[in-house]
C-alpha cells in the first residue's frame, strides 16, 4: 500500500543506455509520465546516449554494468539504489535487467511490473539454445506482480509457450507532436540527395535481428531500374561496416547514407519516402511506427510485433522472411512504380497511428497498472 498524497517513486530499469526500441519507449514513456504522481528513477546496465538524454531532461540516472543475466555481483549495489531511494514500484524492460533485480526487490519486498520488448526465443534459434531462453523466460516472468507485453502477437507466443502467463496487453505509442512536421529539404541537401528522388530509410541498430544486408542487395537491384532513388541507413551496431563494405563492393557508395547514430529521427523520416524494417523478430517496433507516423510507406517482414503494426496492403507492405532479399525487390518495385499506392498507404498508416499507438494512452495505461499493483 502506498501513502496517499505522496509521490510514487518508480525504478525504471533498462539493459542498455544506448537508443534503441525499448530505449526510445522508456523515453517517450518518462518524458509523458505526469510528475505531479509519479517520480522516475533510470537504472541503465551500460553507458549510452540515453542516459545522456535522460540526465538532460533531469532525470536522475545509475548506471550498473552488466552484460550478462543473474550477474549476482550487482545485485548488492541494486538493492543500495533500491533502498537509498525508497523504490516504491520497479518497472523492468528486457529480460536482462528482470533477473538482475528480482533478487535485490523480492529481498525488499518491492513489487516488480516487467515489460517484454520482444521474446528471445525466435523461431530461427537452435532448438537447445530456444529452449533454454522458453524456460528461463518462464521463470522470470512468473516471478512478477505483472507483466506488459507491447503486442498482441507477443501475449499470444507467451501463452503457447509457458501455458499460462499473467500479462496485459499495452501497445508502443509515439509522441505525434514530433511526427507532424520535418526538415525534408535540408536533410536532402545535407546528404547531397536531389529535391525530387524517391528515398528508402531504415532506421535501426546494425545487428543481425533487424536484417540490413538482403535489404542492401534488394536496393542494388531496384536501383538499377530506378535510377533516382537513394536510401538513408541510420544508426550504429557491430553490422554497420559489413553494410558499409556490402554497398562499396555493389557499387552504390553514392547512393546509399550511413550517417551513423542520429538525433534527429524525425527529420531523417521526413526526408523519405518508404521506410524499410527486414527484421527477425520484434516485439512492437517503435521505429515502424514513427516512420507511419511521418507518412511514409512502409514494408516491413511478416513477423509477430510487425504485423501487430501492419496490415497488409491496407497500410504498409508486408513480406515473408523465406526468401527475403526477393520480396524487398518485389516490395520496392511496387512502390517505386506506383506513386498512388505509397501516398494511400502513408496516409492509412499515420491514422492508425493516431488511433492506436499515442504515446499519452501508452503512458495512462502504465500509470495506472503502477497504481493498481500498489493497491
């Protein structure tokens, strides 16, 4: 039970301080969280951007670092931050930071609300090490007062795979404030992208779940039919040389961007066309829905999180994992070709976000699952 008239404090803690989907989300979720209830405190298991941010904004920040699950060495210092800063409620994102503090608030009898990103245990994993990630993630959210899965689809995986699983379904929302207006022109300008081509963006960390290299090749290939078409690949990750290296040996070291990490995502959105997301697996990507948010048209793979975003030809594209690098072509072709279909689909997909992924009703709705776990 929580004193009434005080504020809540809530210990949100996070795997990464880099940005990257769940980061963006704990951004978004702290700058909507209303202040006059609730006070937020940051625990990062690494150093990043988003600690930078959040220190910015005033948000107080630890960073404990870790790289592994039940690393029962910090669990000494967490259990210091959780009393130092008497933690009313801790809110994990990421199965990382869940077993690194369900030892340190079980001891001190502080209610833990965990929210799935995305599970680990994709289909494309061996079946031992998938197994092995089905059990460990059992474990850990049955050890919970509640759960937040960011989908449908995700809710449904956890049922089938653990038999019975306490969650609630609260879907990513965007901040549509951002996503209204952008620098299109000056962003052109800046990377020497002429007023009137077609520009593809993907936006994502360099790693093998969000799939950059068929997307590489697929581009390569559209290319050659679509002369004035670039493509803006944002964002850093171990896999950004390897895309590097991939476009110069292809030939299209003019055509494709690497700007790295970038700040101002808006404005990259606002300077494209279609936005690309070839992932493995995803939990309810954020950077799909900023990218509806901005009018583009989007194609994105047909895994769970995706299509709990979109739907097929009613508001992006949707294409199959099994061979991969064929569907993009496909995908880009069509909507390099068909002007009309990408203005329809954009505007399709800035409505449903409107409708269904805000970022104030994601924040409500986790304010009051704070509050009724308290109870």
């Amino acid at each position: 039970m929580h004193p009434e008239g005080k504020k809540i404090k809530v210990l949100e803690v996070i795997q990464q301080g880099e940005i990257g989907g769940g980061e963006s989300h704990l951004l978004t979720l702290i700058e909507k969280m209303d202040r006059s209830r609730f006070e937020p405190v940051v625990v990062a298991l690494s150093d990043g951007e988003m600690v930078a941010r959040l220190t910015a904004m005033g948000i107080k920040c630890y960073v404990v670092h870790t790289k592994i699950p039940f690393n029962f060495s910090v669990w000494k210092r967490l259990g210091e931050i959780l009393r130092r800063e008497e933690i009313a409620i801790v809110h994990t994102h990421g199965a990382r930071a869940l077993s690194n503090l369900i030892y340190p608030s079980g001891r001190l009898a502080v209610p833990v609300v965990h929210t799935v990103h995305g599970w680990s245990f994709h289909d494309h994993l061996p079946a031992w090490k998938r197994r092995l990630r089905i059990k460990g993630e059992k474990f850990l959210t049955s050890k919970t007062a509640m759960n937040i899965v960011v989908s449908d689809s995700n809710q449904q995986i956890g049922l089938q795979s653990f038999g019975t699983f306490r969650c609630e379904v609260i879907n990513n929302g965007v901040d549509l404030a951002l996503y209204n207006e952008g620098r299109r022109e000056e962003i052109r300008k800046e990377f020497g992208i002429p007023s009137g081509a077609v520009v593809i963006s993907f936006v994502a960390r360099f790693i093998h779940d969000k799939n950059p290299m068929p997307l590489i090749r697929a581009f390569a290939r559209v290319q050659q039919a679509f002369p004035e078409t670039y493509m803006i690949m944002a964002g850093n990750g171990p896999a950004r040389e390897e895309a590097m290296g991939m476009a110069q040996a292809l030939g299209l070291g003019s055509r494709i961007i690497f700007p790295g990490f970038r700040r101002d995502i808006p404005d990259i959105l606002a300077a494209s066309d279609i936005f690309c997301l070839p992932s493995i697996k995803e939990g309810l990507p954020v950077s799909l829905i900023e990218a509806m948010a901005m009018r583009n048209a989007v194609i994105a793979t047909k895994v769970p999180g995706c299509v709990d975003v979109v739907t097929d030809r009613a508001d992006g594209l949707l294409v199959s994992l099994t061979g991969l690098e064929d569907e993009l072509t496909r995908a880009l072709r069509e909507l390099l070709s068909e002007p009309a279909l990408r203005q329809k689909l954009a505007a399709a997909g800035r409505e449903k976000v409107e409708q269904r992924f805000n970022a104030v009703m994601m924040t409500r709705k986790i304010e009051e699952l704070y509050k009724h776990t308290l109870l």
